[in-house]
C-alpha cells in the first residue's frame, strides 16, 4: 500500500537543513535575554552570588512600592435617554458595507454600545455569502485610525466650520473661471456619489477622471470588443468542472476573491455521494494563492503568457498550437475544457486586451457564456480609461481645481512625479481620510465619513444593491463627499448631520420598488439579471498577430508586479493586522522583496536576504531584499504593489516608511496598464536581510500532519491514507465526554485555499496584540492561529521512500527504532535536497498545502499535565481552557504541545510605546472586543475556540428556554471563513455538522499517534490529479 | 475595614517615616548614653544612681533578653500582619463594605424598600445582558416628573433631586423640559468592580438562576447608602456554585441533564457539578 507519497517542507532552509534553523527548531523560545547589550561584555559585569542578591532585594523592594497604588475610583455613567435597542452588553448586528476589493462589499457589523468592533460578511448576499477577506476584516481599523483627519483644513490651517470650508471652495471655484475644473475619483459604484459629482460638474462645468491603481481595462476592452459591452463580468467558479487560470490570482485578489472562493469551493469537495471536484489548471509566471490550490500547475515566463493563449485557443480550435507544456498538458487541457461541455472556465489575470479577446474566444468557443460566465451581471470594479486620465495628467498643470475625491494618484500612477508638479501649481480640494500622497498640499481639506458612518447605496455588480447606513456616531468632524460635492455645487441642505444623504438613500431605494427599510435591514437589494448567452463578435487572428507582434524576447528579466492578499493595491498602508499577517505564499510580514527562482538564483549566486538594485526603463528602486520562491518561472522576478507609501502620521511602528513603491514600474500609457515589464536588470548591491518570516516557526519536523490523496485513489477508498488506525493507551481514568457539549472543529483541506481571512478575524475577535516586525523575527508572533504552507515536489516519491513521512509505515519503522527521530528526518531531508539536479529543476513547480493550525483542544492534552500552577485545565465541554491570571509563565505548556499553538505574551504590548499600533492610543482601543481579557505580560494564550461565543450561545439558549441550536456557537476563524473550510459545533448533537464530520471517512486527527485525541479534524486533501509515480 | 479609599501610599509612608525617627531616637540614646559613661570613666566624679538605675534597670536585667527580643518582633509582626492583611485585601481589590459617597444621595431603602419598586424596573437590563446597568435619567424621570419632594423642603425641590433635573434639563416649575439646556450623564461611582480578568452575566444568574438581587447585593432595599455586600471574591463565587442547585425542570436547556437525573433518580445538581467550576466559564 503507498503511502503519501509526498514529503513535505516549509522552506529551503528546512530542506537544506540550515544550521541557523536546527538551532531555532530546538530552542523553541529562542532569544536568549540581551544581557550582553545591557551589561557589555566585559568580565567584571557579569554578575556573581552578591549582585543577584542585591538584584533580588531591590526587585522586591521595588515591587513592593510599585504595588503601593490606591485602587481607582470607577465611574459608570448611564446614558440620559436610553436609545430603545440598546442593551448595554449586548451586541447589535447592522447591516451595512466595507469598501476594500470593490467598493460596497456588504458586510454584518457588529456593535457594543454604540462602537463596531467586527465586520463579518453579510450571510445573504451573494458576493460575500457570509464571509470576508483578510483585508476586508482588517479594514475596521481604519475607522478608529488615530491618522484621519479630524477635522476639515484650510491652506494647512485647522477648521472647525464647515461654512467656511465651502466658502474657500467656493471661491477656490470662482477663480477658476474659465480654466478646466477636475474631479478625479476612483471608481464610483454609488449612484447617490454619482449623482453628487454630476451636480458638481454641472455648476462648475468639471470634467470627472476616473483613477484606479489596478486597472482592469483590459477586460472590459476585449468585451467591447468581442461583445459590444464594456464590463467585467462575473464568473461562476461553483458551475465549473474544468477551470483554467493564466495568471489571474481569482482566489487572492483578483476582481471579486471572497465570492470566487466561495463559489469555487463549492465544487472542490468530493463527497462520497460525490466523489467528484473541479479540475483546477494555473498557468503563471510567479507562484500565487490560487496556484497554490491548482490541481497541475504550469510555470511559465510572464512574457509568453499571450503566446501560450493563442496555443491554447489554436489547438481548441485545430487541434494544435505553437506552444506547448511540459509533458503536453497544454493539449491534455484542451481535450479536458472540450469535454466539460460548458462546464468549463480560462480566465486570465493578464490586463492586456489582445490576451483578454483570445480568452474570450476560448470561452465562446467552449460556450462559457451564459454558464460560467455571467455578462449581464458585470462587476462594476473599475471604469478606468487610460487615454482619460493620461490626457488629465497632460492637462492638470493648467486646471483651475482639482477636486481629489478619494483618489490618490501621486501614489500609484506610474508617472506620480510629473503629477506632484502638476498638482503642486493647482489649488486641491481633497476628500480624503488622511494626509496621503496626492493630497499632500492640498488648500482645503474636507474628509470624508468613513464608510462605517455613512448613508450610501453601493452597485458593485450590476443589478446587485448594497446599502450602507453608519454604525457609529462620527468619530471627527467630517462631512460626506456625497454632501459636501452638493454643497459646493450650490445646493442649499442640511448638511453635515447625514440627513440629506439619508433622504438620498430612501429616495433612491425607493426608486429600485423596494421597501427602503426592508432593504436596508437586510443590507441589499439584488435584482442581478440572468445570464445569457452572447456571441462573439471579437477578431481572433486580429489579436494573436498582435500578440506575436509584440512578443519580444527579453533580454533580462520580466518583472511581474502582483499585490499581496493584505495589503492589495495599498490602500491600508497604515493597517497593522494586514503588515502582521503572514502573505499566505511566503510567509513574510510587512515586507516587500523581489521574489526570484531558485535556478536563477543560483545560476547568479545570489541568496536569500540578498540587497538588490532593480531597475527596468530608467526606473529603478534601490535596494529590495532577495526572496528565493520555489514554484516561480525561471526568468521571471516579482515586486508586490502596494508598499513604500508616505502617509502623514503620528504613529511610531514599523509601518512607517514599510517596503518601497513598485508602481513608478507599471507600464501605462493611453491605451493600457501593463503589470509586467521587460528587460529588467537586478545588481547585487548587499546581503544579510533578514525576513520576519513565519514560515519556519514552530516547526513540526517532518510528522505525519498532512495527509493528501489522489481523486481516483478516493474513489476506489473513501478513506485513504486514514486506513491505520492507532491503538492509544492511556494514562489517566477517561473523562466521559458523552454527555453535555462536546466541542469540536474540522478543518477541510480540501477547501481552504489558505487566504488568510480567519488569521486576521481571530486576532480582532481575541484582542491578540500585532507584535510587530522585530518581534516577528524573534519568533514571538502572536498569532492564535495560523496557517502552516507546505512545499513538496511534484515526483519525488522514489528519491524520499526510505523517509517516514505517512502514518502507514510507522509500525515498521517502530519496530526498526527509527521512528520520529529528528536526526532521521533531517538526514531524509537533506537527501532530498541533494537529489543531483544542479539546474534545480525541480524547484520550477512544487506542490502546496495549507494548514490552519490553532489550538486542537486535546482531549489527553499534553500542555495540561506539565502546567506547575494549573492554570491550563480542561472543560468538561472538552476545551483546552487557558487561564491568564493563573499562569505565571514557566512556558512549559508550550515546550510540551506537539502542535506549537501556544503562544507567550512577552510584553505587555498595550500602553507601552514601543509597540505604537492600536493598542496604544484611546481611539484604536476602541475595536477592542469587551468580553475578552486584554492580556498582560508574561502569561501564555492560545486559541480558546472562542469560548465567548460559546458562552452566550449556550446563555441565550437558556434565556430562551430552548437547546443550543447547531451554528449558535461560532468560532471568528469558521464566521469568516470564505470557503466554507472551518466546521465548528457540538459532536455531542447528532444533527450538527460537525457531528457528520466525525464520520466523514476523509477525516483524520493530527499526530494521532501521540494520542492527544485533538477536538479538531482535518480532512485529507484530495487533489484532482493523476499520481505521476504509483510504488509499492 | 473602612469603607472609604483612604490612601494606602500616604500610609506606608507614615509607617515608614515613623519607623525611621524611631531609628534615629534609639541611635540618639545610645550615642549619649556612651558619651556619659566616657565622661564617667575620664572625670570620676560619683554620680548619684539615676531613677533607671534604681529601679527599671535590675527589674529588666533579670528578663531573659530572648524571650523579649521575640515578644517584641511578635508584636511588631503582629501589628504588620493585622495591617497587611487589610492593606492586601483592598489592593487585590476585596472591597467588601465599600460605600462611596454619590453625585446624587440615592435612598435605595425609600424606593425598593418603602415604595417597594421591583429592581428590574430600574436595572432594567439585569435580566437580559451581562451589565445590569444603572438607569438612564430618563428612566428616574418617570416617576420625578410628577414626584418633586417638595414635602420635607418648605415646598421647594429636594436639592438632591435638584441635581437629576438640572442634568436633564427639566425645569420643575414649569413641569417641562428645556429644549436648549445643556443636559449631561450623571457620573455614579461604581462600587462592584470586577477586574477584567473575570467575566459575569447579569442575565444568567437573573434569569436562569433565579438568584435573588439580595442573595449577592444583600438587603439593598433597607440601605439608604448603598455598600458592597459580598466579598466578590472567587471563593464566594465558588462557594454558592457549589451549593446552588440547578432548576432543570423548567428549562428545555437543560433536558438532558433533567433525563439523566431521573434515570439515575437524582433530585440535585448543583452548578458545580455541571461544570460551574471550570474555569473558562468565567476567565476569557
């Protein structure tokens, strides 16, 4: 019997068995104390019997006057008028809209008393089908960020009246009589914004720019051209069978990532009713989160990306191309997207219209449209025009006014400088939140509400309306864009105290036919029309000639610029819980760095934490850190978006000056944007940068704790690889878990696409502190849960047989005494790193897993028994409890967990000015969640399965004279997860989910056979491929 | 123990500065008392016997000094303890008896006493949330509108009483509320404080326990000043736990629990026993 044939690691330095990290791997709280930087090292500083018995007397004495505080005096202030819903203690769910990947995602914003502290996705509607992004989750923060403006500017003077505001703007508007008046926005989805900036233009005769950092043109070219339609349109993952993706990181952040992983989860567990899953082909230059979940992954140069479409579209159409994949996959994909008989999907990250006509070709021609393909129901994610804004650009020197109304171009337009020169001869009114790059200067300042504090209705998709109403009384005195665009058109409302946009708002809802507040209960209207089929109309040979037309061969490298799941286009430049979040790929926080293949970093001897200077068309960035990516195309290097940005703040943290700017790079002009570029050259100019990189954290040192099958090898086994089952022994007298709750989770794999979302929900459920980039480095991430990213190599099962790696041959190598034994795995490991391939071949496309991995609740946990204090115990409820204001920090617990999920509180990171981040000014505190304990330093935390959530489940139940119904208890991690991965319930109810899971054969515990008897199951992941190599 | 925060730091200081003079006092006498038996021996001059020579001296020369030495450190380690103890108590925050003085000198013996006002039509949410919370002033205004206690004030509105409409902005002559008068929270000193590190729902011992106000609160309808009846601390919690038994008849929740006891013909079960002492029931 085979046993998973893959063996698996985290990083080349685990592979290569890098002494640095051995050492970290056994010393698991790494840092020794700074004596050497506190004392020198010189020898009569080191200290003897005496000084410690001096450092104990003034400790205790110091103690002793340090606890001679009087306690305080509370207040508790009632309000004067109870509003009517309030219940103080009680949280109130609203439904309104966060603004991260399009404008008008709605969202479910959880409030106590008055302030949001969680924005999960709005269960019903079909774009965030209860769950929300990494970034989306953390865009809370920028309602509480001590950055906003708090009030309007006049000419870099403070002002409290907005009266003398719109008089400023008024006659800023009056000089420019005669001279081209500008509003330069990103792009607009709310029809009442919309209907402002129209009153504005027309009382100042303006002219309106779109602006988007990410554009999307490309598409919606190719659909006018191929349909007659500009749009982006909405694509069904759910009704694909055979997906195929050049380059488009659908799963990360392309277009609409919370509803593609959603829907094309649905079609990626087999079942054994079932046992069928979509067929996931990722043909791209740089390794991505959706290459990281395809079935067969193709690296290929980001130049040729164009040729291998029009191959693609050739042999569909007469059976052969120019080009072709390794092992001829190209034609075994054709053959595969023909027999899915419209079940079939290419999409292509690519913003070139040539590249994007040819897919819409392939699509026609596989009939996509009007199955997988929906253009009715366009996503309204972008209206930039290129020739718009480059002809602004040419013009904005000699504007009257420019009205910035949220966007920031002098940061992300590639030509940023030529526009500060420009802007910098214009009077600029800005609406903007904060002092960003383009509005730097501006003569008036007038910022905006936030989203969470404002009347709006939002069209992200056509025919789907999310409407927006504040969850929070302003924050600072600022005035929507909406109203303050009216007010400056003339118009003569009340402004300023939301009614006017709330009017806005019903009049327009009722306009749609719909009960106002109706929909603004539910938080969307959806009147999104039905698919139908279009003919293609577009010229294919047109656009592959143009495509072999302007191919060139590189002379260097191609860049490929991509953004980053967190941090996106950059928008949330100052957002912490985006920077601590691990990127789901490399496992890097707060950096950017150039990512580059192993070939091509050996071949020029270059090595990770390398200091290169990258310049490409006269544009250079002086100095990124070197990151070498298993899975990246030879040839080709990568730079994330979204860094280097300049905001005005107050704030001292790590967020400060972070990464450099890759946009000056984009290739833009009047007839498109471009992400990748050619003939780059990279020099050498440093080494020795160190990543604050989580990937070889808590290293589980090659044990059995992923378990993946082939669809075939599920088919004939619903349980395979979960066949041997361990005889466990134990110590202790059973506790009966039978009756009451039993709490459980199961995690599967087989879904999770590893975006990050429940990482950055449970840090803001479980006030867990951002610890910051040093921190990181030193291994003292506070992460509650995080997700482990596995590499293994496509065929490497015959080089790594002699390697324990699946549970089937424990029994052997039990009895051989070889098993888990580090030396053996590290000595397995090494082998497999020096298989012979100098070319490093096999780093060109490995295979990736994620794993969340949060505390697994053990029913015999390990962590309990060696806790000196007993301040970890179990529940009867089988939970793992933790409690803070026993434990007094021998960390033992965490030495003694196989699963490395505890975590030490090392400082007290609130009001404490070394970690500046939101913990440490009164208005960030303010997303704190009140029924958790902020902890103090010096204790040990973990994930607690959101025992609070639990805890007013069951109370509610009881209030209400009923049993706890499956989903009242959830976990943040399960709420926000998109995918659907994360089952939390009671296994002790027969009908829950969880309880289905448990007997699901897919399921398996994680190191069975230490004989923890975790509460949490993961489901082997079962990939849609052919085994390459069978052995027995 | 005193009800009100005196300074504890003003105190140890005193102690300290005390214990300090003392100090110096003892090393006084002795210099002196060296310097006279110098000038003895150098002048020989026969002094006449001191009243501590004659009498005090032979009495504590027959003592046997160890025996005093640990009577006098037991008595001081005595005193240190006994202040300790009280010192300690109210520094981790045992603030048993604590009965601040209030912006407003809320009888609560005149209205859940003698009016006998039920507590939750006030604490309105006691039954249904974590906090019990004190009531908004619009809530005393229901009953004040009318009821301005001029009786014991030569017609006139109690001062006290005074305070609540000068914060909503009510002018009791005119029975009306004044649109443009500034109106303000009245800032009540809290007297139960948990720390944050434990966490307690109002609703669940109302609602679903049926616990009495009284049995945690105690006679708060006959105190005119309202104190801290209970210790608060975990032991007390821990101690009804394990007493108070569940009411599984009347509630579907606990149906299971409720089979079980039948079939094992049990007629109790305490809070304990169905895992009321574990301890993430209150520490997240």
């Amino acid at each position: 019997m085979s046993n998973s044939e893959n063996k698996y690691w985290r990083g080349i330095e685990e592979l290569e068995a890098n002494p640095a990290t051995l050492e970290n791997v056994s010393n698991e709280f790494s840092d020794k104390l700074p004596m050497e930087e506190i004392l020198g090292d010189s020898e009569e500083l080191s200290s003897n019997r005496r000084d410690f018995l001096k450092f104990f007397g003034f400790s205790v004495s110091a103690v002793a006057l340090a606890a001679c505080n009087k306690t305080p005096v509370k207040y508790a202030m009632p309000y004067i008028n109870k509003p009517e819903e309030v219940t103080p203690g009680q949280a109130l769910y609203y439904a309104t809209t966060c603004g991260v990947h399009n404008e008008g995602f709605p969202v479910m914003a959880k409030v106590r008393e008055g302030r949001p502290i969680k924005l999960d996705g709005n269960p019903n509607s079909p774009l965030s089908q209860g769950a929300m992004s990494a970034a989306g989750q953390a865009s809370i923060l920028s309602l509480y960020d001590v950055n906003r403006l708090p009030h309007p500017k006049i000419d870099g003077e403070d002002e409290e009246d907005w009266k003398n505001v719109d008089k400023k703007v008024n006659s800023i508007l009056a000089g420019a009589a005669g001279k081209p008046v500008y509003v330069v926005s990103r792009t607009v989805t709310s029809p009442i914004l919309k209907a402002s900036i129209e009153k504005f233009m027309e009382a100042h005769n303006a002219t309106h720019v779109v602006y988007d950092p990410i554009s999307y043109s490309g598409i919606t070219k190719a659909n006018q051209e191929s349909f007659g339609q500009a749009v982006i349109p909405s694509y069904n993952f759910d009704k694909a069978d055979v997906i195929v993706s050049f380059g488009a990181d659908f799963l990360g952040t392309w277009i609409s990532p919370t509803k593609f992983t959603a829907d094309y989860s649905k079609n990626r567990v087999p079942t054994p009713e079932k046992p069928e899953m979509s067929k996931h082909y990722q043909i791209e230059s740089l390794l991505s989160l959706t290459g990281t979940n395809a079935d067969y992954r193709y690296s290929i140069p980001a130049s040729k990306q164009g040729k291998y479409l029009v191959s693609l579209y050739n042999m569909l159409s007469s059976g052969s191309g120019e080009l072709e994949l390794p092992g001829n996959a190209l034609k075994q994909i054709a053959a595969e997207l023909k027999a899915a008989n419209g079940r079939a999907l290419v999409v292509c990250g690519s913003n070139d219209k040539n590249d994007q006509v040819i897919v819409n070709a392939i699509n026609d021609l596989l009939g996509s449209y009007g199955n997988t393909i929906n253009l009715s129901a366009s996503m309204n994610l972008s209206d930039y025009d290129e020739a718009a804004f480059e002809s602004f650009v040419s013009k904005a020197g000699s504007a009257g006014a420019i009205v910035m109304l949220g966007a920031n171009p002098v940061y992300s337009y590639n030509n940023g400088t030529k526009l500060v020169a420009a802007l910098a001869k214009v009077p600029v009114i800005s609406t903007a939140m904060v002092v960003d790059e383009s509005s730097n200067g501006a003569a008036v300042h007038a910022p905006t509400n936030h989203t969470l504090e404002s009347w709006d209705v939002y069209q992200p998709m056509n025919g789907h309306y999310v409407t927006s109403q504040p969850v929070i009384s302003k924050v600072f005195n600022t005035r929507s864009a909406a109203e303050s665009l009216r007010a400056w058109a003339g118009e003569d409302i009340a402004m300023g105290d939301d009614q006017a946009s709330h009017q806005w708002v019903v009049d327009y809802l009722k306009g749609l036919g719909v009960d106002a507040n109706k929909a603004l209960h539910d938080g969307f209207v959806d009147q999104t029309p039905s698919a139908s089929s279009a003919t293609f109309a577009g010229s294919v040979s047109a656009a592959s000639s143009a495509i072999n037309a302007n191919y060139k061969a590189s002379t260097g490298f191609d860049l490929a610029l991509y953004q980053k799941v967190g941090i996106l286009d950059g928008n949330s430049a100052l957002n912490p819980w985006c920077h601590e979040l691990p990127d789901p790929v490399t496992k890097v926080t707060y950096d950017n760095y150039v990512s580059i293949s192993r070939h091509d970093a050996e071949t020029n001897e270059w090595e990770q934490g390398d200091i290169v200077k990258v310049s490409a068309n006269g544009v250079e960035i002086d100095a990124l850190p070197l990151m070498i990516q298993p899975g990246q195309a030879r040839g080709v290097i990568g730079i994330a978006l979204g860094y280097g940005r300049n905001v005005q703040t107050t704030l001292d943290n790590d967020l400060v000056d972070l990464g450099k700017n890759a946009y000056p790079f984009v290739q833009s002009s009047a007839t498109g944007t471009n992400y990748m570029v050619q003939n780059v050259t990279i020099e050498k100019v440093d080494s020795g940068y160190e990543f604050a990189q989580t990937q070889t954290h808590h290293m589980i040192e090659g044990r059995d704790y992923l378990r993946e099958a082939t669809i075939d090898e599920y088919k004939e086994n619903n349980a395979v690889r979960n066949e041997h089952k361990f005889e466990t022994v134990s110590l202790w007298s059973d506790y009966d878990y039978s009756k009451g709750h039993h709490w459980a989770m199961a995690i599967d794999m087989n879904a999770c696409t590893g975006c990050g979302s429940c990482v950055v929900s449970c840090h803001i459920e479980n006030n867990v502190p951002v610890v910051g980039r040093t921190e990181v480095r030193r291994r003292r991430d506070m992460h509650w849960l995080r997700i482990d990213r596995y590499y293994s190599f496509e065929a490497d099962a015959d080089e790594t047989a002699s390697v324990r790696v699946g549970p089937s041959n424990v029994d052997q190598d039990f009895k051989k005494g070889e098993w888990s034994t580090k030396e053996n795995e590290l000595a397995g490991l090494d082998k497999v790193s020096k298989k012979g391939d100098k070319d490093f071949g096999h780093y060109d496309s490995v295979k990736v897993v994620h794993q969340p991995v949060m505390c697994q609740h053990c029913d015999h946990a390990p962590c309990e028994t060696v806790c000196p204090v007993l301040a970890t115990t179990h529940s009867s409820e089988g939970l793992n409890q933790m409690t803070y204001n026993r434990c007094i920090g021998t960390k033992y617990c965490g030495n003694n967990c196989p699963y490395k999920v505890r975590r030490f509180n090392w400082f007290r990171y609130n009001k404490n000015s070394k970690f500046d981040y939101h913990f440490n000014n009164e208005l960030g505190r303010m997303v704190l969640n009140p029924d958790v304990t902020v902890r103090s330093r010096g204790v040990m935390e973990k994930c607690s399965f959101c025992v609070q959530n639990i805890q007013m489940a069951k109370l509610n139940a009881k209030i209400e004279n009923r049993k706890v119904k499956d989903g009242d208890a959830q976990t943040a991690c399960a709420k926000a997860c998109p995918s659907n991965a994360i089952v939390f319930g009671d296994r002790n109810d027969p009908n829950s989910r969880i309880a289905k899971m448990f007997k699901n054969d897919r399921s398996y515990k994680m190191l069975e056979e230490v004989g923890t008897d975790p509460s949490v199951l993961y489901l082997t992941k079962i990939r849609n491929r052919k085994e390459e190599v069978q052995h027995s | 123990m005193s009800g009100s925060f005196y300074s504890n730091s003003t105190f140890v200081a005193i102690v300290i500065l005390a214990i300090v003079l003392l100090l110096i006092a003892a090393l006084m006498v002795w210099v002196l008392r060296h310097i006279t038996s110098i000038l003895k021996e150098n002048t020989d001059v026969e002094v006449e016997p001191s009243f501590y020579e004659r009498t005090i001296k032979p009495k504590m020369d027959s003592w046997n000094p160890t025996i005093v030495t640990l009577l006098v450190i037991g008595g001081l380690v005595g005193v240190l303890f006994v202040y300790g103890y009280d010192y300690g108590w109210t520094e981790i925050g045992v603030q048993q008896g604590y009965a601040p003085d209030q912006p407003i000198n809320f009888p609560h013996d005149k209205h859940a006493g003698a009016m006998g006002i039920d507590c939750q039509y006030c604490h309105t949410t006691a039954g249904k949330s974590k906090h019990a919370s004190i009531p908004s002033a619009n809530t005393c205004m229901n009953c004040h509108k009318g009821a301005q206690l001029r009786d014991n004030y030569g017609g006139k509105v109690s001062p006290e009483l005074m305070k609540l409409y000068t914060s909503v902005g009510f002018d009791p002559e005119t029975s009306s509320y004044d649109e443009d008068a500034e109106t303000y929270p009245i800032k009540w000193v809290r007297i139960h404080n948990l720390p944050d590190l434990a966490y307690f729902n109002h609703s669940q011992h109302v609602t679903v326990g049926n616990v009495e106000c009284q049995t945690c609160h105690g006679p708060i309808e006959e105190m005119a000043k309202v104190e801290q009846f209970s210790t608060l601390q975990m032991g007390w919690c821990v101690n009804c736990h394990r007493q108070r038994g569940i009411d599984v008849k009347n509630n579907k929740y606990y149906e299971d629990v409720h089979k079980e006891m039948k079939a094992n013909k049990e007629h109790y079960v305490t809070v304990a026993q169905n895992g009321g002492l574990e301890c993430s029931k209150c520490h997240y």
